[in-house]
C-alpha cells in the first residue's frame, strides 16, 4: 500500500505530540484557540501563512511545516518576473484627467502612433528645445535636485501625487539625451535611468506589478546606453521585492543571491541584496540562513559606508530615508515576525521606528505596520490596536499597496477578537484605508 504524503495538519499534530505539548498548551504558545487548531490537524481547516510560520517556529521545524503549507500552492509565474513585463513594442500612454487623476495605459507602439496621428488634439513640443537645453551647465544639476525632491515628496504621498512628474521627467531625459553631445548623453540618461527606476517602485506602490517590472526593463536599457551596469544588478532586488510580496520565498531568495553573485558589484548594492535574500529565508522559516544573510549584508553595507561608493553620481540607489545600521535592523525586525519571533520583532521594531523622522511616512507606515502585525501575531490586541490607529495615518497618506498587503495581515490576525472594543473602533478606519470590508 502506497503511504500517503504528509500534510500540514498531520505533520503539525506529529510534530506537537513528539515534542510533548497537548493542544492546550500550544493553543496557549502560537494565540490560536485549542479548538481550531485542531481542526487544522485534521484537516478540516487550512492555516494562514502567518500562523504556519508561528508553529513552524514554536515548534522548531527549520521551515518544514512552511514548505508543506506552500507545495501545493503552483508558482504565479512560471517565468522570471522580468520576462512578465517585457512585451514587445508596448509604450505606455498616460491620460491626465481635469479632476487631477491620471492613467497608464499600454498598448502597442504602432497603436499608439496610430492614435496620435488621428485622434489627438495636443500640443507638439518637439525637440528643439531639448537640444538647447541639453548642454547648459545647469540642466542636470536641476534634474538631480528635481529628482531628490521628488522622492522626498513619495515620502508623503502617494503614487498618484509621485508618478505623473516621474514618468514625465524620465520622458524629457531621454529625449534630452538623443539630442545631446556624447559627453553630456551618458550622464542624461543615467539619470533618465534613475527617474525611470523610481517610476517602476511607485507603479508597484500603486499595485501594479506588471507596469512596475516594465518600468524597470525600461531603467536597465536606459543604464546599459550609458554603460552603467548597476542598475541592471539593483533591478533584481526590485524584483525580489515583488516576489516577497507574493510569499515566493524561493524567487526571493535566487533573485537576490543573483544580485550578489558578481564580487566586482558594490558593496552597497550586495548590502540590500543580502538583506532581501534574508527577507526570502524568514519566509522560508530558516533562522540560520537568514541571520548569515543579515551578517553578511551588516559588513557589506558598512564597507559602503567606508567607502562611500554609493554617491558617485550624487543619487544613491534604494532607501534614501532609512540606511547603514537602521535599515539593517529594521529588515532584521521584520524577519523576525516571519520567523515567528513576534515578540522580538516588536521591541526591535520599536527601537528603530523611534530614530525614523515623522517626515518619512512611507517608511514609518511600512514598518509600522509590520510592528503592529507582530504584537498581534503575539496576542497584544490592546497594544496592537494602538499602534495601528497610529500607523494608519501614515498609511493614508502614502497610499501603498504593498504596505495594505501587511494590513490586510493584520486585520485577518485580529478578526479572532472582533468582538473586543479596541478591535471594533479599529475596523472601520482600517476598512476605510484597505478599501474593503474585513467584517
């Protein structure tokens, strides 16, 4: 007789009963009721990714329970996520309504030309002003403080207010840069890359993977032109990003280590990437290579520093308002929650959510998040709540999909005390900033 696979139930009952835990007793450590764990031992109830890696974590499984959580779950894409966005001969046209609002919309290039050239009544700038503006002194100094001011500005709002400015900007660069002389060509469109790359992280803010990952194809050819090949490394940390984002713990992971794999890569640049593969390896409920990964991005990230190598050009890849230790122990909270230390990651987020400025919202709402999600993980309804309402101020202004991924998490982990009143004066708000109803 053929024996049947383990499943997550049956090995979790396996796991509790061998390491001499009745179900009361590990109801108590994970916060979960006796009764529906149970029937998630028999199968009759599936889990949550958040409470798999809590029993994978209390019950020191080394990522097992997490891998039979996710066999059964078929890879989104069976491609890699770059392949996705990269469709041949598509531009994206954006539509500026007179309320403020704006959309991307793609279609193929001759589409596009074709409805132009026969429905469009505009203005035609043309590109004699871009050749006179190209080789005066002050021009790119003017789109590098543009674009600084531009990311503080994604700081406190959202995608929305950030993308249009952005994606015309990259637009103008890149036209400048045609018109250029060689020695002022490079330079215009390694910033036309950089405007180009920020546009993809806000389309993904604004919960478009696809336009992101086109977006970013787009700032990698733009580097490559001016020969810079670091954009084409750091595109791989913005992917593993998205497939983080999609609980792909093993995408995560490779991508990432492919960011790593060239030594001649800076230090900065290997840095983040260690941290996102640390990232995929607390999905993946593996403490031990998540904190080589975090060791291993804590040197790189202060050789950086060391050697100042991430402001040759003035505009340093990756987060401009958190860096060095604070970003480092940040990342390392959030892995914690994944690796279902949720206590731990609460304190850790606590301390470096204090030194983060009021002034970096998108920061403070992601991370916020991510500590308001842990405490409730850790059963501290009450202080969850709390900070929460908090965190929520932020996270409507900045109006991020990726950070409503979080608190979606959260409002799923609170939904077992939707009777308590810090829980249903928090629903409402958080309904509000989801755009849908959790109850």
């Amino acid at each position: 007789m053929t024996e049947q696979p383990a499943t997550f139930g049956t090995e979790l009952r396996r796991r509790r009963m061998a390491a001499g835990l009745s179900l009361a007793v590990f109801a108590r450590q994970v916060h979960y009721s006796k009764g529906y764990l149970g029937k998630i031992e028999t199968g009759d109830k599936s889990p949550g990714a958040d409470l798999a890696r809590r029993c994978d974590a209390v019950l020191g499984a080394g990522g097992q329970l997490v891998a039979l959580f996710v066999r059964d779950q078929s890879r989104e894409q069976a491609q890699s996520p770059m392949a996705e966005a990269k469709q041949d001969g598509e531009v994206w046209v954006m539509s500026m309504e007179p309320d403020g609002t704006s959309r991307l919309i793609p279609m193929r290039r001759r589409d596009a030309f074709a409805v132009g050239a026969s429905s469009l009544l505009g203005v035609s700038l043309g590109t004699q002003s871009m050749s006179a503006a190209a080789p005066q002194d002050g021009t790119i100094a003017a789109f590098r403080s543009l674009f600084e001011q531009t990311r503080q500005l994604g700081q406190i709002a959202g995608p929305g207010v950030v993308l249009p400015t952005v994606i015309a900007q990259t637009h103008t660069l890149r036209g400048m840069a045609g018109t250029a002389s060689p020695a002022a060509r490079g330079e215009l469109l390694r910033l036309a890359a950089r405007y180009a790359e920020y546009a993809g992280w806000m389309t993904q803010e604004a919960g478009d993977d696809r336009g992101s990952l086109w977006w970013t194809r787009a700032a990698v050819d733009l580097a490559t032109a001016a020969g810079d090949t670091q954009l084409a490394t750091f595109a791989l940390i913005r992917q593993a990003l998205i497939t983080l984002y999609r609980d792909d713990a093993a995408g995560t992971i490779d991508l990432a280590q492919q960011a790593q794999a060239d030594p001649r890569t800076p230090p900065r640049i290997r840095g983040l990437a260690a941290l996102r593969e640390a990232q995929g390896h607390a999905l993946a409920c593996d403490p031990d290579q998540c904190q080589r990964a975090l060791d291993r991005a804590e040197e790189l990230l202060a050789r950086a520093r060391e050697d100042a190598d991430d402001t040759a050009d003035g505009l340093k890849l990756g987060s401009a308002s958190v860096s060095g230790p604070g970003l480092h122990a940040m990342v390392a909270g959030w892995c914690l929650h994944d690796l279902g230390r949720c206590e731990q990651a609460g304190e850790l987020l606590d301390q470096q959510l204090a030194l983060v400025p009021e002034t970096a919202r998108r920061v403070r709402a992601r991370f916020g998040a991510r500590r308001a999600l842990a405490y409730a993980t850790a059963g501290e309804v009450d202080h969850a709540c709390a900070l929460a309402h908090q965190t929520l101020s932020s996270a409507e202004a900045v109006d991020s999909a990726t950070i409503r991924v979080d608190l979606r998490r959260l409002a799923r982990a609170l939904v077992r005390w939707h009777t308590h009143q810090p829980v249903r004066e928090l629903y409402p708000r958080l309904n509000e900033t989801l755009r849908t109803s959790i109850t």
